[in-house]
C-alpha cells in the first residue's frame, strides 16, 4: 500500500513514516525541508515531496497513485511563542486541511487518517475527565491552536456530508518520544532538564502519551477505523511537572530541580519572556498561553481507541529513556557525567 504523509519531518510524522516503512508500505512523505529530511530519513526508502500546506496545489501530483494519506502537518510549536498567530493557524490548520482533502478526493485516495488533538475536549460537567462525546468548553476556545483544531473536524464534517471518501479522525495526547528534531514543547521542556536550564520545579503538568503509540494507533485506523469517527489516543493519566522531573532524573542521571517557583512568578516570568522574544525575534522558554496551557489538569479516555483500533500504551518511563537516548545520540543534550575515578 502507498502511503502519503504530510508533516513528515515532526515529532509524529516521521515516527510515523517509519513505523509504515518498516510495515511494509510504500511512502511519499510531504516536507518543508528536503535538505533536513534527507538527513532525518537517511538510510530509509522513501520518496521526499518539498511542498508548505498554504500552498496545496503545489504539491497535489504527487497523491496521486497513494491509497492513504495521513495528514500530521500543522501550525503547533510555533504557537507558543509570542505574537498573534491566528492567521497562520486558520491557513495551515483549517483552510490548508480542506485544500488537502479536496485534492486527496479529486485523486482518489481511498482513506484519510487525520491528525486532531485530545485539546480539542471538553470536560464532563462534574467530571474530571472527557472522551470523544463532549463538546469543546471555554478552556478549548480560548486556546487558538485547539480553537483551530475544533474548526478544522467542523469542516472535514462538512466535508463528509458530501463526500464518499472515508475519513478517520485521531486525537493524540501531549506527544513525548523519539526523534523530536524541531522540537515540540514537549521535547524542548525534555532538553531544558537535560542541560539543566529549568528556573526551578515548575506547578502544573499534562497528560503525556508516547508518539510511537499514537503513530501505531493511526496505521490500524487505516483498516480498523470507522469513517467519522474521532478516537482519542492516549493522555488518559495527568502526570504532574514534579513526577515527570523525578521519571527524567531516573533514566538520565541528571538531578531534577527541587525549589518550587509559584504561579504567579511563572506568570511574570513569561510576560518578561515574551516581551524579550517580540524585541529580539528570538524563541523563548515560556509564554502566558503556554504556563496556562500547562496549570489546566485535563485528562481524556482512550477506551474507544483501544476497543476499536487496538490500541496501547507503553509505560511513560520507557518514553522518556528512548527520548534522552536519541537526544543524546544526536548530540544535542550532553552526556551523563562519569563518576570520579577511585585511586
């Protein structure tokens, strides 16, 4: 089977890609950078399609002959970063995603497996908890990238009204794992502790799921998952900031940061971070979205995802060691120090 990956580079995209070269699928994989994707896939046969979702047309010869297209491309990390960004979400996620999909149908791709986000849910009145039955809440709208999320399944929904072309939607949960070259928030918030760069034990946390995961859901979707239908994968458990540092101290060596900075001091923090980013055009640790993003203790089910498609989900410890080792690998974190030796 050929296969069509958008986003291929990122975190989930190229755990994905080879997850599928490894399954036996032939894949085209859609890239900003061929030059980086030849370095990040050496070794793997595939074929490189350089092409920007704002720009679909572009690039849309080349689905032609693929009979699934997993669409992972979306404006996310950036987000996080200060200035006003709803523009270039509403392009990439919401009107590049229709573009894609008109494309896909006009060139007979027979199923599409779309990347959403577990954000997207609103939680149970009373509850703790959410799954794929409830509507966005409050905490959802205001977020811009989860808003546009909730717009883009509003689309494809109106998409499907029309169109015979099966479409599955996935869900993924705060994505940790290997190969976070960009990196995500996630693999960025991992460097920092690794080069010991965090101001203190930060307040909040999330709900965490390994990438490969989610990449494995998605491929059973392609044969398991049912048309319309969204499947949250992962982000069952809230791990907070304070066991997550202790899991990092436990697989990398390198002690976690004991003093507790308090909300208030998080919240100034990144006010001060990102008036520094908008003056110097440089990315910075921490923004107000983000800190807030991280103090809301969100959980979702996956029941659905693993009765349907099979899912699982591997122990957040194992994550995190197959993390620090390829960021190790790769050079970009430094080595665990070797004891002294004894005379």
């Amino acid at each position: 089977m050929h296969a069509f990956v958008t986003g291929a580079t990122g975190l989930l995209g190229n755990n994905l890609v080879r997850l599928l070269v490894q399954q036996g699928y032939q894949v085209t994989a859609l890239v900003r950078s061929q030059a980086k994707a030849t370095r990040l896939f050496a070794g793997l046969d595939l074929r490189l399609v350089e092409g920007d979702m704002r720009d679909v047309a572009s690039f849309a010869d080349a689905l032609a002959g693929c009979q699934v297209l997993f669409h992972t491309a979306a404006y996310f990390r950036e987000y996080f970063q200060p200035g006003n960004h709803w523009e270039t979400l509403e392009a990439i996620n919401v009107r590049g995603t229709l573009a894609l999909l008109a494309q896909a149908e006009r060139r007979s791709v027979e199923r599409v497996i779309y990347t959403s986000s577990s954000g997207v849910i609103g939680m149970r009145p009373g509850q703790a908890w959410g799954d794929e039955q409830d509507s966005p809440d409050d905490y959802v709208l205001r977020n811009l990238y989860f808003r546009s999320k909730v717009l883009a399944e509003q689309q494809i929904a109106r998409f499907l009204e029309t169109s015979a072309l099966p479409l599955v939607l996935i869900l993924p949960g705060w994505m940790f794992g290997p190969g976070d070259a960009a990196p995500t928030s996630s693999g960025q918030l991992v460097l920092d502790f690794l080069k010991r760069a965090l101001p203190g034990l930060i307040s909040g946390g999330g709900a965490p799921v390994d990438v490969r995961d989610v990449a494995q859901a998605m491929i059973n979707a392609v044969e398991r998952g049912r048309s319309g239908e969204r499947y949250i994968v992962g982000g069952d458990h809230f791990v907070s900031f304070a066991e997550l540092f202790q899991m990092l101290e436990q697989v990398s060596g390198v002690p976690a940061p004991r003093l507790p900075i308090p909300l208030p001091v998080m919240l100034a923090y990144a006010a001060a971070s990102e008036l520094y980013g908008r003056l110097s055009g440089k990315p910075v640790l921490a923004t107000i979205s983000g800190v807030r993003t991280l103090q809301a203790r969100r959980q979702t089910r996956s029941d659905k995802a693993v009765r349907e498609l099979g899912a699982s989900f591997r122990p957040l410890v194992e994550t995190l060691r197959d993390e620090v080792a390829w960021f190790r690998e790769q050079g970009l974190a430094p080595l665990p120090s070797l004891p002294h030796a004894t005379p």
